[in-house]
C-alpha cells in the first residue's frame, strides 16, 4: 500500500494530526519515568526504589483511567473538542509545575495524575483517525496514529541533557513550546470523522462488559501496551541501577529500546492486515516473554539491552494487531471500545513498573517482577487459543479484513 492510496481512502490531514498530538501527549505522559533518576536523587527528594517506581506508575494508572472519561466524551462533543480540551489540561498543568516547582514526593503523584490525562490521549487520537478509513486499512491506519509512542524516545534523548543542564523542574517549562505548536495544528488542520458515533453513557460501559470478547481485548492490550509503557517508564531507572550508568547514557538506552517499539506499531498493524491478527499475536507474546526472562537474567550490558530491544519490539508489533482485530469486531463502537482497551493497557504498564519496583525494594533485583510479567504473555497465548477458532467462525468469517 503506498501513501497515494492511503491519502485517497480517508483524511490524510487527521491521520497526521491525530498522529502529532499522539506523539506529543506520549512525550509528556513519561516525562516523570524519564526523569525520575533526577527526581530521586539524594540530593533532589532522595525517594526510596519503591517510591521512585510507584511515583512513575501514577501517570500510567491515571492515563488508563482517563482514556474511559476521554472515550466518553469523545462520542458526546466529538474528537476535536476533546482533544483540545485534553492538551490545554495537559498545558496548565505543566506550568504550574514549571513555575511552583514540585517540592515533595506527594507534589509529584499529583503531577503524575494530571499527566494522565496526556495518556488518555489514545482514546482521542485513535477513532479519530480510524474512522476516516475502511476495515481493510485498519491494522496500518491504527498503527500509524498510534506510532506516536515515538515521543517518549524524543523525550528520552532530550529531557535527562535539558534537567542535567538547567535543573529538572525545567523540562515541565521546555516541554510547554512545542505545545502550542502541536495544538495550533491539530486546531487548524485535524477534523471529525464522518457518520460520528452515537453518544455512550457511563452505563454503556458495563453493558460492554457483558460481551467476554471485550475482556479478552482489555486482556491482550494490558499485556501488549502495558508491557510497552511499563518499559518505557522503567527502563531508565533500571539502566542505571543494575550498569551504573548516568541519567543521560540511561536515556539513550530507553530511546534505542523504545523506539523499535514505537515503529513497530504500524509494521505490526500492517502484518496483521496481511496474515491476520491472532497469528501475528502468537508470534509476539512468544517472543516478548523470551526476551523479558532474558532481559532480567542476562548480566552483560549489550545483551540486556538486546533483549529489551526485542521486547519492546515485539510488544509494539502487538499492540498494532489488537488494533486491526479491534475495529473489525467493534467497529460500531470504536471509541468506547478504546477506551476500555485503553485503561487495560495503562494498568497493564502500572502493574509492570510497580512489580519491577517491589521486586527491587524486596528482593534486591528486578527478576521477580520480569518473570510475573513474562507469565502474563504465556496466559495471552493460552487465551488466543481458547479464542481463535470462536473469533474466525463468528465475526471473523463475516469480516472485511484478516483476523
């Protein structure tokens, strides 16, 4: 598929935008986990390991959460709205953290759970590009909107050098320019998706959850996304406790790793439109688990950073084929469905960050808390073969794409 025809099928201005304020969300959604080797320093808040590690889950928590409110509001006032109202929330709060400072380890949960609501931007960005396009493109379409996880690799490069040079408190300050930018664009250039959905109800959402397909989406995205996420706000702090690195070459660690991850999105999305979803699942769940029981075992700096590497890879290649299977079961429910998916992922990235951080505080290493993590792509393997036969003779058999 080339991009004349993908310009030709839906808006391509909204895919762009939606991609650009996925992108920049993303960035600002991990600025605590990229920072937090900074914030916790002795001579900053001197936070313990299990502070530091629950200090970056409160964004994940939050973002999860959000993505149901998002989601609501998207098919009540449409996705433009909620979206600038989104990013302008976003912006109050990082200038006031910018120009009062965060003073404590309480200063900094709250920031976290404002931050949240920049990774609630999934729900926004998501049907709003996906709804411009046919089934058939869904997996590429997704994935592409959804391959604004890039940011947390600009971040990562960027905001350990900007704090190392001008103070941690200031990337909250730095991070406002680019802002303005992202949100004039989406303002000038983004539109609603034709036919809009019919709005939802908060009731809507445990009517949804009668359907058992719905919680084995929420199942395969908490382990997809929440292991993407939960590295992403990880790895930083581990990089540098386990190899003693500093907070910059830590940075540089989790931009290499995250950033196959975010590409892999739509290379995930676009494999799956082509062999289907469940098959391309099983391929990645295996391959993650193998490379996270590694990722905690392997002592040698090049090859721990390999195996994260192919993790996040394989974790960013999955969350691109739940969302080709997604629209093609749900389509008439795509925002409500994203949002659902959406707040399985974040706490999927809260449980991982937080299990890395017990498992440090209690058992002096992160082994524990890789090897939970890695069983829950074993019981996603087992999960997409007590579903795949129901899946291809029901909705599948009737679907516009490959599942």
């Amino acid at each position: 598929m080339n991009l004349t025809t993908l310009k030709k099928a839906g808006h391509f201005p909204t895919l762009v935008t939606a991609f650009l304020y996925f992108d920049y969300s993303f960035m600002v959604w991990t600025l605590l986990g990229v920072l937090a080797n900074q914030i916790a320093a002795p001579e900053s808040l001197n936070l313990s390991a299990q502070q530091r590690f629950f200090m970056v889950s409160v964004p994940i928590l939050f973002g999860g959460v959000f993505r149901l409110a998002l989601g609501l509001l998207v098919d009540r006032i449409g996705a433009k709205r909620t979206g600038i109202i989104a990013q302008l929330i976003v912006m109050t709060g990082l200038g006031v953290a910018w120009h009062f400072g965060l003073k404590n380890y309480e200063a900094t949960l709250a920031m976290g759970a404002v931050l949240g609501v920049a990774g609630a931007s999934f729900a926004v960005a998501m049907p709003q590009a996906g709804r411009w396009y046919p089934p058939n493109m869904q997996g590429l379409v997704m994935g592409l909107a959804g391959a604004g996880n890039i940011g947390v690799v600009i971040d990562s490069l960027l905001a350990p050098r900007l704090a190392a040079a001008y103070g941690w408190q200031s990337v909250f300050g730095f991070a406002l320019i680019p802002a303005f930018f992202v949100l004039a664009i989406y303002i000038i250039f983004s539109k609603e998706p034709p036919n809009p959905a019919t709005p939802k109800k908060l009731g809507d959402y445990f009517r949804m959850f009668r359907d058992k397909d719905v919680h084995w989406f929420c199942f395969f995205y908490t382990v997809t996304f929440g292991g993407f996420v939960g590295l992403a706000y990880s790895l930083g702090m581990y990089f540098k406790d386990r190899f003693h690195l500093s907070p910059s070459q830590a940075g540089d660690l989790v931009a290499l790793c995250t950033a196959i991850g975010a590409l892999g999105r739509p290379i995930g999305g676009a494999i799956s439109d082509r062999i289907g979803g469940i098959r391309s699942l099983h391929v990645y769940y295996t391959v993650a688990c193998v490379a996270l029981v590694l990722g905690g075992l392997v002592e040698n700096l090049y090859l721990n950073v390999a195996a994260f590497f192919v993790a996040c890879g394989a974790f960013g290649m999955g969350n691109g084929s739940v969302f080709q299977l997604l629209p093609q079961r749900f389509g008439k429910e795509l925002g409500l469905m994203t949002g659902l998916v959406g707040c399985g992922g974040g706490l999927g990235g809260f449980l991982l960050a937080n299990m890395m951080g017990q498992s440090k505080q209690h058992f002096g290493s992160y082994l524990t808390g890789l090897l939970i993590f890695a069983s829950l792509c074993i019981f996603a393997l087992v999960g997409l073969n007590f579903v795949k036969t129901r899946w291809r003779t029901t909705w599948g058999a009737v679907a516009a794409a490959r599942i």
